[in-house]
C-alpha cells in the first residue's frame, strides 16, 4: 500500500479559534509532537486537537496544498470553513 502524505489543521484547545495548518506522513506522531511543545510556532498555543486532515499521495501534492492553504486563508476564513463544515456535519 502507497504511503500517504497529510496536510491537517490543528485548533488550539487552550486558545479557541486558534488555528494551525501543517503537514506530514505520520499524523499521530506530529500531534504528539506539537502538543508535547517541540514545535516552536505551536508551543504557545498547546495543547492542540485535530480538527481536520486532508490525504495526498504524494508529499509534492500536499505541499502544495498547504502551501495554498497557508498562503491564500486568513484566519477569518479559516474559521468561516470549520465552522461551515461543522454546521454542514451536524445536520447529516
């Protein structure tokens, strides 16, 4: 089975609506990681929850992906999307 590269979005558990988009191949280790305070640009704001990812099958294409994704929403954006797919979630 081809291994899968992520791009996810963290929200900030101490810190609501604080928002963190990254990217790697092993979600529940870089969770662990940013939580633990490795990370200097998420230390502030742990711990973090998972509140959305997004699968690639290459890390060229989820690269690029967060790249977009960092580069083109601001944070007021950002909410607006979660908290849409959330509304969206909830009445299925």
């Amino acid at each position: 089975m081809k291994d899968f590269h992520y791009v996810y979005i963290l929200e900030s558990i101490s810190q609501l609506r604080h928002y963190y988009t990254g990217s790697t191949n092993n979600i529940a280790e870089r969770l662990k990681k940013h939580n633990e305070g490795g990370c200097p640009h998420t230390a502030k704001f742990h711990p973090w929850q998972i509140k959305n990812y997004f699968a690639f099958n290459s890390k060229e294409k989820a690269l690029k992906f967060e790249i977009l994704d960092v580069g083109f929403r601001t944070r007021i954006c950002q909410t607006a999307f979660l908290e849409s797919a959330e509304k969206e979630n909830s009445n299925k």
